[in-house]
C-alpha cells in the first residue's frame, strides 16, 4: 500500500506519473513485488502494486499513450470564464 500512496502523492504533486520513473524508484527496495525488470529489460511495476493503486484511487487512470498516470479526464475542473478554478479542484494535464 505504501508504494500505491507514494505513486498517488506523486501524480497529485506533478499532474502525472511516468510508469518508468514509478518503476525505476521502486527498483532500488529489490522487491519483485514492487517493480521488476522485464524479458525485454524494461522496468515494471508489480501486478501487486498495480493492483492496489487501481482498487484505491480510482480517479486516477492510466494513459497509454503516455505510459503515464494522472488524474481522470472526467476528474479535471476546468477554470471558470473568469480563469480561476474552483477551490480544491485540479488543473488539467
């Protein structure tokens, strides 16, 4: 669960995360449950973590375009007609 909050904190701080810079830092704690290196030497993130991250923060999706997570389309308040955003609300990516 640890890894799952470390991945939110960090898409809620940088509007997305890369998926190889989630795997690449969770590397580095040697737990195949957490990242591995795949058969074409590709870091991973575990199917545990994965798991998780999509069962607690379901506002939070996966662009496969970017190989990124970020905030759900749907979940982004755009600015009102006077540029301010809605307290509590997050920019768009």
């Amino acid at each position: 669960m640890d890894a799952a909050l470390w991945m939110r904190e960090q898409i809620l701080e940088k509007s997305k995360l890369r998926q190889r810079d989630a795997a690449e830092f969770l590397l580095q704690f040697e737990d195949r449950r957490l990242a591995y290196v795949n058969d074409t030497d590709s870091p991973c993130v575990g199917r545990h973590v994965l798991k998780r991250f999509r069962r607690s923060f379901p506002d939070l999706g996966y662009d496969r375009r970017t190989k990124s997570w970020r905030l759900r389309a749907d979940q982004i308040v755009p600015p009102t007609s006077d540029g301010v955003r809605p307290s509590g609300s997050r920019a768009a990516v």
